[in-house]
C-alpha cells in the first residue's frame, strides 16, 4: 500500500470534506457486547499475534433509504488467505466487497486493509471522507472482478490487462504490454492476446478481467460471483485460474455460489444473511457441520 499512503499522506487539510460530512468515531466502534451472544460471529479466523491483517472490516453498516442491507459485520481476513463469502441473493454480500474499496461509503465502522484504513482518515474522533484521487489510489491497489467482466470493448485482451499499469505510470507502455502478455499466458490466453473481448467467450473474457486485476500487482483481490455469468461448461476454466492464484501470496475475497470451490480452494468460508455475518470458519466445518440453522437451510438449497 505504499502508493496509497503516500498519496493519502499528501492530501492537504483544505482538500477534505467539510466536518459535517464526518462520521463520529464513537458511532463507527462497533459495540460488540450489545451483540447478542447467539448472533455474533465466532472470530475463528483471527490474524496470529504480530501479523496485520490484510482486511479489517469493524462494525460496518450500510442503509439504502430504510434498507438495512450491512448491519455491524465484523471481519478479519489473514493476508495470503482465501475468503469465500456464501449467502443468499440480498444477503448484502456485494455491498460488502463494495465497501472494501469504498464504491460504498459506510455509514459507520471502518475498513482497513494492511492497516490502512479506507477511503476515510481519522480525525480526533471522527472519520473524514478523503479526497476522490486518494480513493482511487487506494482503490489501485485492490483488485475487483465482477460478474459481467467490465472489459473494453474496444481495446484487445492485452490492452484491457496493460491500460491501468500504463495510465497511472506504474509502467512504461512497453513493459505494461510485455506484463500484460506474462499474465494473460498465466491464465491460458497466450493465443488471445490482439482478440477484442466481443470474440472471446465468457470464460476467456473472464479469465481476461482476472488478469487485468493482476496487473498492478495488488495484495489483494475481491471477486463478485465471477462464475455466475458463465454457461456451465466454462465455469471450471475460471475457477481453475482462481485456484491458481489462491495460495500465491495474494488475498482472496470471493463472493460465489460454487462451494466445491469454496471446499477446495478457502481458508475461510463466511456465511452472510441479512446484513450479518451469521458464521464463518473453515470450510470444513461451515459447509458439512454447520452451527446455525440458516447456513444448515441455505446450504441445503445449493449443494
Ligand atoms: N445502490 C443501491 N441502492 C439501493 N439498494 C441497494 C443498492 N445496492 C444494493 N441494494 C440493496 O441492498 C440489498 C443487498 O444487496 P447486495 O449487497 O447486492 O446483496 P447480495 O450481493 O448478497 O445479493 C438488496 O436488498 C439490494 O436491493
Ligand atoms: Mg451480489
């Protein structure tokens, strides 16, 4: 995160916004005795004494209008780890990684990802917004793949992988095309580099969106259901990229109804419900011993 906190490090005072938009920290700490005992999430997946977290989300809730779509989620995320988030449609679980890169601002709590927290900074005793161009140097070091791949479609599969590398100057031109071509053969796609995404399949044009999360090297990527576009028989080539990557130093979040995955390639699996994490711990014991009644009923809607 070095580039981050050196941008959010120079932003001036006078570039923040007003006091009034502030949040008051008191509101932000989550209260976690007011939790009842029996709704609170276990912290089985707490971060070994000495290593910082690679995520930190505290207290984090979220209203659209009366909506309650995050309601207090509390979670901590090792670095080199993979996360699986389950829940139902609704569950808030995109909101979620939403507010890991701050596309949604919460209303209160906080999110820090290396220790530094997101989209706000402290002040005495209130969270100010930082400035739009410190989010988004924050935001460059945290990589999202969606559902619907988001690819250019009038760049080549190796410009989509090499324009942000090129854009913010991390890289020369040539040496964001040589990186580009390194990771989109990484994936598989080493014959598809000049192929536009509208001749790709959905599980090329996703395997593309994966690499160009690659690209600025971040620590951490979050995934939004990334199969869930896909027809059936493309789907294995996609996670089979992801598995790939688990277990290469980089943190995983991933939103997903594939639990063979989920099995397979997490760490930790979380579920969601209603704005709550209800339960998390390995995939193990989430998926095939459940504690709670509505993780035993919605896994047994999706195995
Ligand atoms: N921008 C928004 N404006 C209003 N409501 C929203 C917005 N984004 C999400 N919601 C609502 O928040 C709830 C949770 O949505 P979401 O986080 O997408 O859930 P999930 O990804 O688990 O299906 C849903 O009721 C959804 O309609
Ligand atoms: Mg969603």
């Amino acid at each position: 995160m070095t580039a981050a906190t050196g941008a959010a490090d120079a932003v001036p005072t006078t570039d923040a916004v007003p006091i009034t938009d502030a949040i008051p920290v008191a509101d932000a700490v989550p209260i976690r005795d007011a939790v009842p005992v029996t709704d609170a999430a276990p912290v089985t997946d707490a971060v070994p004494a000495g290593i910082a977290a690679a995520v930190e989300i505290r207290g984090v809730t979220k209203s659209f209008g009366a909506n309650r779509v995050l309601d207090g989620v509390d979670l901590t995320v090792c670095p080199g780890h993979v996360t699986v988030v389950i829940g139902p449609s609704g569950a808030g679980k995109s909101t979620l990684l939403r507010t890991i890169n701050h596309l949604e601002k919460p209303d209160a709590g906080y999110v820090r990802v290396n220790g530094e927290l997101i989209g706000v900074r402290q002040q005495k005793d209130h969270f100010r917004e930082l400035p739009e161009r410190a989010i988004l140097a924050q935001r460059a070091e945290i990589g999202f793949v969606f559902q619907s791949f988001n690819l250019f479609p009038h760049l080549t599969a190796l410009e989509n992988v090499a324009a942000a590398p090129a854009a913010t100057g991390r890289a020369s031109k040539s040496e964001a095309r040589e990186r580009a071509a390194e990771l989109l053969t990484l994936v598989g796609l080493a014959d598809k580099l000049d192929a536009y995404p509208g001749r790709l399949s959905g599980g090329q044009q996703q395997r593309v969106a994966i690499a160009r999360a690659m690209a600025l090297r971040p620590g951490l990527i979050l995934f939004d259901e990334p199969t869930s576009a896909l027809d059936p028989e493309l789907v294995g080539e996609v996670l089979a990229v992801m598995k790939d990557l688990a277990g290469t130093g980089t943190t995983l979040i991933v939103v997903t109804h594939e639990i063979g995955f989920a099995r397979e390639a997490a760490d930790t699996v979380v579920f969601m419900d209603a704005g709550r994490i209800v339960e998390q711990g390995p995939p193990r014991r989430v998926l095939d011993h459940p504690e709670h009644p509505r993780t035993r009923e919605f896994l047994s809607k999706v195995l």
